[in-house]
C-alpha cells in the first residue's frame, strides 16, 4: 500500500512537471536569463504554488508532531526543530544543488522525467552525475559518522 503511494504521488509530481514545462531545461535557462529581456518568469509561479502546498503541510507535521507517522512518508522525516539555525550540510547542499540546476537546467525530478520521456546522452551523464553526487554523500556520511563528530554544527553561532 506504502508502494502505491509513492507511485501515484512520484507520478503526480512528474505529470505536474511535464504540463508545467519545467522538465525542459531551456525553460529553466529562460527563467535564469534575466538580463536578456526573454526572462521567463513562470517558473517562478510554479515554485509558488509548490510553496503553498508544501509549506502548510510540513508546518502541520511539526506542530503536530507527525513527522513519523504521515501515510506519504516510509520513514520518519528528519525534519529540523522550529527555531533551529541551519547546518553546514543543509548549506553545502543548497550551494551544490542551485550550481547543478544552473549548469544543466534540470534538477532531480526532471531528470528521472527525462530520462523516460526523452532519453538521450546528457539526460543519461546528467543522471550519472547525480548519482555520483548521493554515493559521493553517502560516502561522506559513512565517514562522518565513523569518525563520531557530531554532523549537525550550526552554521551561525
């Protein structure tokens, strides 16, 4: 049951992706390029509405404490505590993120979209490199927590 609704939210998500245009990466170049004058600003108008579904609902799982028992979710949510000033690996992986979405015009979602939609060389050594990048993370959080440090230092003191 936890499967089909991973499947029907996954398949939500790439739908709403392919309608929005936002699985193109010249799309996101449009709305990138401000200094042109072809600015695209509907990407901006898609990440609003993903804003106003998203954020009332994380709100909720954490005012409520639901983090662990959502029917979206397979596993428990780590989600920060209300308050809490953000670490350097949220930091480090918002910086790593915004430069692969810049260079390549995709980020996660439309990658996996592409590559069933329109497979080709770059979709599929954009996926190659995507996947270097969580094994490369993986890596890096083996290696932190076998080394004990604590991996949630704040980034502002």
């Amino acid at each position: 049951a936890m499967l089909v609704g991973e499947f029907v939210v996954g398949l939500t998500f790439g739908c709403g992706l392919v309608i929005s245009g936002m699985a193109r990466p010249s799309k996101v170049a449009a709305f990138l390029d401000m200094g042109s004058g072809a600015w695209d600003l509907s990407l901006a108008f898609v990440m609003g509405a993903a804003l106003l579904v998203t954020f009332p609902y994380f709100q909720a799982l954490q005012r409520f404490g639901l983090q662990d028992k959502s029917f979206l979710h397979t596993s428990c949510l780590d989600l920060p505590r209300m308050g809490k000033k953000p670490d350097l690996t949220l930091v480090i992986g918002a910086i790593l993120f915004g430069i692969g979405w810049g260079t390549c015009g995709l980020c996660p979602g439309p990658i996996w979209v592409n590559v069933g939609a329109t497979p080709s060389w770059e979709i599929l050594v954009t996926l190659a490199g995507l996947v270097m990048g969580i094994c490369a993370w993986e890596a890096m959080q083996k290696s932190i927590n076998s080394t004990k440090r604590p991996v949630d230092r704040p980034l502002l003191s």
